[in-house]
C-alpha cells in the first residue's frame, strides 16, 4: 500500500475509484484499511476518491515534538496533493477534525479547492465543547480506552442504534479503535481540536461550501456548525432532522450521500 514522505512525515493512503478527484478526511480515525465502505454511498462510484491515515493513526508516523494543529494536518493534505500530481480537488470533512482541516486547506491554497463540504464541524470550540474533549481525554488517560470508547459512543449514536449494535460499537474492533493503545494521537489530536480557530478568517474561503447541520448531534451541535456557515460568504447550509453526531437511519444516510454527490457533480 503506498506510503509516502510528506510535510516530514510519513503518510499512508489510498485512491479509490476514476473522475474528478475528492479528498475524504474524517474525525479520530481513518477511512483507510477497509473503512472506505463506510463512505457516502456512490462516491467512490461517481469520483477518484482520496483517503488516509492521520498523523500517529494507522500506518502514517507523526512527530510529537511538532505541534499539532489543523494547520499542520492541511498541509499534510496539500503535501499529498503535489504528490499525487492534483491540482485541485473537492474536500469532504465528514464529522470531526476532518472538517476543520478542510477549512484550513481552503485557507492555505484556495486554489487547490474546488469545492468544500463540512459536517460535524466547528469554527472554534466553545466551553461545553472543551469540557466534553477534555473529559474524554481525562477518561482514557486515569481509566484506559474502554471507559474513553463507552463514553464518546454514548454520545455519538442514538439510543436505538446503541441497544441493537452495542457489541460491534465496543470492544476492540468498535468506534473510535484507532486511538486504543494510541494514547498521543488522541492528545494531539484534541490539542489541534481545540486550537483551532478559524471565525475571522472564515470569510476568506473562496470555495463553494456546503456546511451540514444534525439536529441531534452531542458533539458538534449546530450552534457550533452554524457559525461556520454564517462566517463563509455565499455557503450552503443542509439540515439533517433527527441525525446524531454519526448517521445512522438508512433515510438519513441515502439524503445525505445524495445531497453530496448532488452538490459535487454541480460543482
């Protein structure tokens, strides 16, 4: 699988599909190794889809004596696009950091964006936003990964989805397993988390943008998505009833990848 050395590190990713090609950056993990299945449906399909491992996630290495920062992690993704020979591509930031970095790479290299699609997403983290990182932070670090794991599933996924998948939700295979054993990267990546802070530059993204808001998120609500809407000149906001922090209704998966692929092939 192809590793490369980019921005001083070295970075694993993968390329799926043909078309215009879409960079995929999500939360505290990878969509590499498998996890591309759980991409919007018909993505791959319909584009050259870019995926790969954060900074000190699965094969890519980090340097913690680097601070980490949505902007380290943007110019890692600008990095990979010179290496791939791409002068400019869609970003997709699917719930979490992913879509901070998003933000920043528009920043960075406007021109290397040609559209930009945030959920789960944040300008720059208020108090309740601090405390619940922080919490989770405390947890795996005095507790271990499995309190760590319960709790931020706890809030990630409805009650009905958590009664009947408990058992693939946790465990050593479960959500957010990225990190178990992985102590460092969940603490460089909450510091980049909650750094970052982009809520008087959002005004000079220039790239079309599509920001999502989930009524039901506990983690990224939307009075924290709203404001990256409102500070992008000329965004697009789409509201998904009832969704959670990770989208779980069939209903709710089918509109949201269709109103990606919409909203890509009109741009």
């Amino acid at each position: 699988m192809p590793i490369a050395d980019l921005n001083h590190h070295s970075m694993y990713y993968e390329v799926h599909g043909q078309g215009l090609p879409v960079v995929c950056s999500g939360g505290w993990g990878t969509w590499c190794h498998g996890g591309e299945r759980h991409l919007p449906s018909g993505l791959i399909e319909h584009f050259q889809v870019i995926i790969f491992d954060h900074r000190g996630i699965g094969e890519s290495n980090d340097q913690p004596s680097v601070e980490a920062t949505t902007t380290l992690y943007a110019k890692d993704v600008l990095a990979l696009l010179d290496h791939l020979a791409i002068k400019q591509a869609h970003f997709i930031g699917i719930v979490g950091i992913g879509a901070c970095i998003g933000q920043e790479l528009a920043l960075l290299a406007p021109n290397r964006v040609r559209s930009l699609i945030n959920s789960g997403t944040w300008a720059r983290a208020d108090h309740h936003f601090r405390a619940k990182l922080t919490l989770w932070l405390d947890l795996h670090e005095r507790l271990g990964f499995e309190a760590f794991q319960k709790c931020v599933v706890l809030s990630a996924f409805d009650a009905e989805f958590f009664n009947r998948y408990q058992d693939k939700l946790l465990g050593p295979s479960g959500g957010w397993s990225d990190l178990r054993e992985n102590l460092i990267a969940q603490q460089r990546l909450t510091h980049a988390a909650l750094t970052h802070n982009s809520v008087e530059r959002l005004a000079n993204i220039t790239a079309p943008t599509l920001v999502f808001h989930a009524t039901h998120d506990e983690i990224t609500p939307p009075h924290l998505s709203t404001v990256v809407e409102k500070g992008i000149t000329g965004a697009k906001g789409e509201w998904l009833t009832g969704a959670g922090h990770v989208i779980t209704m069939r209903e709710q998966r089918e509109a949201f990848a269709t109103t990606i692929i919409n909203w890509l092939q009109q741009h």
